[in-house]
C-alpha cells in the first residue's frame, strides 16, 4: 500500500519533575522520521500539579500539547476545559492556534463534553473514542454524521453530529492469542514473567497487522507514572519505536499532523516533502543567548539559567484587585517557578502577572475561577 504507517504516541495528565524522566526516555534519543525531523508526541495535560515550564520546553521541541481539563474530572464543564486551554496558552506560552485537541479524563465523555467541545469553537479535534480496531479499522474523521463508537458515559443521540470537530480514534491492542489487550497504557499478558519480551512481541503483532494490510494508524497512549517504577516497560517502547522507525516509510506524528495530513494525502514518496510532516525545531548552539523557552539554548546543559527561578512563600493571603478580589488562605508553602515573560499576562483591570508554574492544589482551585473568564493575553 503506497501509504505511510503513522503511529501516535501519546501521554496523558499533569507533567512534573516526578514523571519527567520516563517522559525523555520515550522522546528523546530515538530514531528519526524518514524525513529527518524526529519524533512527536502529543501531550494531553491536566494543569493540576503540572509545570509550565516543562510544558513550554515540550512544545518548543516539537512536540503537541492538547487539553485534558484542569482538575482531572469526568463529565468536565466547559469552564474546566476552557480553564486548562487559557492556564496552558498563559502560562506555558502556548498559542492559541496550536491548542486544538483534546482528551476527557478517564474517557468518559458524552454528548455534552463533544458540545462544549463544539460551542468553544476552539478544538480542532477530541480522542477519547476507544476503538476495536478488528471490527472498525477506521482513520480519524469528521463527527459531520456521527461517531462510529457508543459513548461509554453519558447519553449520545443517534443523530450525534458536531459539524467541522475531528475524532482521532484510541485504537485497542490485541495480544499475540487473539485477546484484548488494552488501548491505554499496554502491558504484558498476565502470568508472563518477561514483562519487556512479552510487552514487544505484543507490540509488534500489533504494528504488523497494520503495517502488512490496512495501514491503519496505531497509538502507543500512555500514563508516564505507570512506568516510573516498571523500567521494563519503559524499555520495552523504547525497543518498539526504534525498531518500526527501521522501517522506510514509518512516521511517528502528533495527531495535529496525523490530521494535517489525511486533509492533504500523499503517497510515501511525496510524504517526505509533505508540509504537514515537516518540523521545526529551536536551534542550539553555544553562540546563542538563553532564553526563557524551556530550551538549552546556548547547549552548556542547561536551561532558562538566570531566567527561571523557585521561591517559596509562608501561608499568605492572596488578593487580586481586578473589579473584584480573591482572598486565598494557603495551607501550604507556596512553590512559584517563573520565567522572565515574553510576553504579558493581564487581568481586565491591567493587573500584570508573570507565567508560573503552580504547584499546590490551593492555588489550582484559585486560580480556575479567573482563568474561566478573566485571563487575557496580549
């Protein structure tokens, strides 16, 4: 078939110096794309205990960054999507026009989550539709006439239908036997005692089955904290990923790509020059300056140095005069990592702010209620 295999990998909840390291095994060091631009993932973050920082760095090295709602809640209301898109375009640096996805946390949508989704007119796409790739083996489409899977929570009407809002499908794995294995976080057959050996075979079985007929897209969708204590896991994608990047015409793709690229189809030759394949990423030299990116971008192993810096604060009270005032009693010491901003964050009273990155659940909560309605940025 004179189609690229695409493949997906995907991380889902808050991203923090605790889960940060299986996240630069699975990322970096990899073989490339057979255009030469390396692997992308897309991350889908729920701000709770999340670090804008890290956030920034994921995106300025070409990786997605999608929505996952603010406190990890099911059902979530408009206000805990909209409140993450804002908290992650003001805080991380995001923009607005590369914040398209988005994922429900523990896959439990409905119709009401795809009408937020709609009415937002923000979201390019949702992927929280699990999908049996045996019986279904379809590519991400349009809702225009409706999923092609039953919501798992919720109500979802026969006539479902969100006009111009993509779903990119969460394919299921089989195991080598023909059983079910998982879409989110694949594991080993149980009572397998090489867990690595097991977990690639697995794997492979899997990739083959597209590779070798439909070429249907495969997604890898993890949890990074699954894996903090599994480091056979871990080898075991790592193993997998280098190995189907052996293959000629094998891309590892964000699903903004993944997208772009059904919207604009080509065969494998022309994939290599295909626009929505390509990438750009921050150049790194000793002769630069560093900037507050979340890069190394001078390369002497360090990043945003001088620029970024943790200050802890007693239990204080927070007031934000902007029309109205919010008064915080923190149980906790505050940790606040910033950056030098590169651009100002205002309230509509022109209160500035520099980009933080929160990490207690207190001020979280404090600030969802202004990242709902009151956050702009310039």
């Amino acid at each position: 078939m004179d189609v690229p295999q695409f493949m997906s990998l995907t991380f889902d909840d808050n991203v923090n110096e605790v889960i940060f390291p299986v996240i630069q095994n699975l990322t970096s060091g990899l073989a490339f794309n057979p255009n030469g631009c390396p692997l992308s993932a897309t991350f889908y973050v729920s701000t709770l205990y999340t670090d804008y920082q890290m956030i920034q760095g994921l995106f300025n090295r070409g990786h997605e960054i999608a929505v996952h709602t603010m406190n990890h809640v099911s059902q979530p209301s408009q206000g805990e999507i909209l409140g993450a898109y804002r908290a992650l375009n003001a805080f991380a640096g995001i923009p607005k026009s590369k914040l398209k996805g988005f994922r429900t946390p523990f896959l439990a949508f409905s119709y009401q989550t795809y009408q937020h989704l709609s009415d937002s007119n923000l979201f390019l796409y949702d992927s929280s539709m699990s999908v049996n790739y045996k019986s279904a083996p379809i590519w991400p489409y349009t809702l225009d006439h409706g999923p092609a899977t039953e919501c798992t929570t919720g109500s979802c009407p026969a006539n479902f239908s969100m006009k111009g809002l993509w779903s990119v499908p969460m394919y299921t794995l089989d195991n080598t036997d023909g059983t079910l294995n998982a879409a989110m976080d694949p594991n080993a057959k149980r009572g397998n005692s090489d867990l690595k050996e097991n977990l690639l075979s697995t794997l492979k079985f899997n990739f083959l089955a597209r590779y070798n007929s439909t070429r249907v897209p495969m997604g890898l969708y993890l949890h990074a904290a699954a894996s903090l204590t599994v480091k056979d896991r871990t080898d075991a994608y790592v193993e997998f990923i280098n190995w189907t990047l052996s293959f000629p015409d094998v891309y590892w793709v964000n699903n903004q790509q993944l997208i772009s690229w059904i919207q604009n189809p080509t065969n494998i030759k022309d994939s290599l020059t295909n626009p929505a394949l390509d990438c750009i990423m921050p150049p790194v030299s000793e002769n630069n300056v560093e900037i507050c990116d979340g890069v190394d971008n001078n390369n002497d192993g360090k990043i945003d140095e001088g620029l970024a810096s943790a200050c802890y604060y007693p239990s204080v009270q927070l007031s934000l005069n902007v029309n109205f005032e919010i008064i915080l009693n923190f149980r906790h010491a505050l940790a606040v990592r910033h950056c030098i901003p590169t651009f100002p964050i205002q309230f509509h009273s022109h209160l500035t702010m520099r980009r933080n990155s929160f990490r207690t659940k207190d001020v979280q909560i404090a600030v969802f209620g202004i990242l709902q309605k009151e956050l702009v940025l310039l």
